[in-house]
C-alpha cells in the first residue's frame, strides 16, 4: 500500500497527487488512437506560422555562420554544466552559429513532398512547435533587451529594448544567472503546432524537442569556448509575463544560459 501522505507532500507542499501519472496513461500511443489525414495536417500547418514574424519591430540580419572547428567527440566530450560563469562579449557570428545550430534550417525539402524545410532536430511530425528568444546586454553591435530568432529569415527582432535583468534575477531560482551570463536563451513552444495532430501525445513530443535544441545549444557553445548552464529552475509565470506569452497556448518551457569560463566552479 502506497503511503499517501508520503506521496502528497513534497518538501513541506501538497503535491496534485496524480497529475504527472495521468498525463503519462493518456499521452501513451495506442493501435486505436486517430490521427487527421494528410491533407487536413498539411491545411493546418499552412494556418500555422513557420516562426512567429515579430514585423514591427526592429529586425537585425545575422551574418552567415562560420564552421566550427572543433569534432563532434571532442565537444561531447567537453561539454560540462558551468557551476559558476561570466558576463564576457559575444559578437553576432556567434548568435548566429548558435542559433542556427539550435534551431536553424539545413535543408528544404518541399519538392519530395514534405510541407516544411527541415531543421538541426528532429520533431515529431516535422512540426517544429518550438521559438527562441534571448536576453543579453552583451552582445557586440547589439542594443540591451530580449530578442526573437527567426529561423525562416535567419534574422533577430528586437522585441523588448531595456535592462531587464532585476526582473529576470526575480524569475528565477538561481538568480545570479541572469547577471553572470553572457545571454538567456528561452525556449517556448506554440502547442498546437504539434497537439493539432498527436494529440497529448504532442505534448511529450515538444519537451522532447525543447531538450534536442538545449544539447544542440550547449554543443554550440562548448565549440565556441563558451560556458553553458541549462535551467529548468524558473518561475514560469513570470518568465512568460516578461516575454509577452500568454503561458498557455504559448509557454516557456526551458532555458540555457551562456556565458565566460569563470575560473572557479567548473564541474
């Protein structure tokens, strides 16, 4: 017999007991469960924005990212956790070779009958529910505020100019992070791009995606003499306040941080 006060109380909260079990039973695959057919998907997806287009603010293009030097087994290899970083300046050929490493358009494939380009990860369905921001007061030729990324025109919009690091510092359990770091990288997802057709399903299939795009992010960063710490300690509500989600139909759903080396508490 499970010991139910146990299970409902977790450091000194009572937990919804259940919840994380039910989600598991219903977003299961089964022989029984439909999905739309082809041509209703593809309708739907040409409803959809590819990425969200930001047309009135300001747009700043990225310069054409520059090959990594570093292999594939070497950068695994060094890819750690950074206990402790710094602010350091990053330039624009950086924001670009780790945006379009995370997220970014390596091949088009509409001639052989797929509706979208392809990107750096896998997605269930080729849906790619996911968008990138940023926050960063560090990077060259960059103004401080939280920033878009547009993987369709590989471009930034400068959606909120201004120091919004007292807010973030709020936001978030590891609060030194939004001053330590060189930039915040947000991860959101538009949930119907993908539950429209996998249903609860679709909902594992963004956080699966949202991790794909976090290694991706960490990988980049590491090639690039860059720290890296994801962070899944936020207080969601505030986080998606600040970047003008409306939390539900568009939510965060983890974040990385990229920064300088720190010389003490590397781990």
């Amino acid at each position: 017999m499970r010991n139910k006060t146990l299970d409902t109380i977790h450091y000194g909260r009572v937990a919804e007991e259940g919840v994380w079990e039910l989600f598991h039973e219903n977003s299961k695959t089964s022989r029984y469960s439909g999905m739309p057919p082809d041509e209703v998907i593809v309708a739907h997806m040409q409803r959809l924005w590819e990425s969200l287009p930001f047309d009135r603010y300001p747009a700043i293009e990225l310069p054409e990212p520059a090959p990594l030097d570093a292999t594939v087994e070497s950068t695994i290899n060094a890819r750690e956790t950074a206990r402790a970083m710094i602010p350091c300046d990053v330039t624009l050929q950086q924001i670009a070779k780790l945006f379009h490493c995370a997220y970014g358009i390596t091949r088009d494939c509409t001639e052989e009958g797929f509706p979208r380009p392809f990107r750096t990860v896998p997605s269930g369905g080729a849906l790619y529910p996911l968008e990138l921001f940023f926050y960063s007061a560090h990077v060259e030729g960059l103004e401080l505020g939280i920033y878009h990324y547009n993987s369709v025109h590989r471009n930034l919009r400068w959606i909120q100019p201004g120091d919004h690091s007292e807010r973030l510092c709020g936001a978030l359990v590891q609060s030194n992070l939004a001053t330590d770091a060189s930039l915040l990288v947000f991860i959101t997802a538009l949930f119907e791009r993908s539950v429209f057709k996998y249903g609860d399903r679709g909902y594992r299939f963004v956080l699966l995606e949202a991790g794909h795009v976090a290694q991706n992010l960490n990988l980049a960063a590491t090639a690039l003499g860059l720290s890296c710490t994801n962070i899944g300690g936020y207080f969601d509500r505030q986080i998606d306040e600040l970047l003008g989600l409306d939390g539900l139909a568009h939510s965060t759903v983890y974040m990385t941080a990229i920064g300088g080396h720190a010389d003490n508490g590397r781990a």
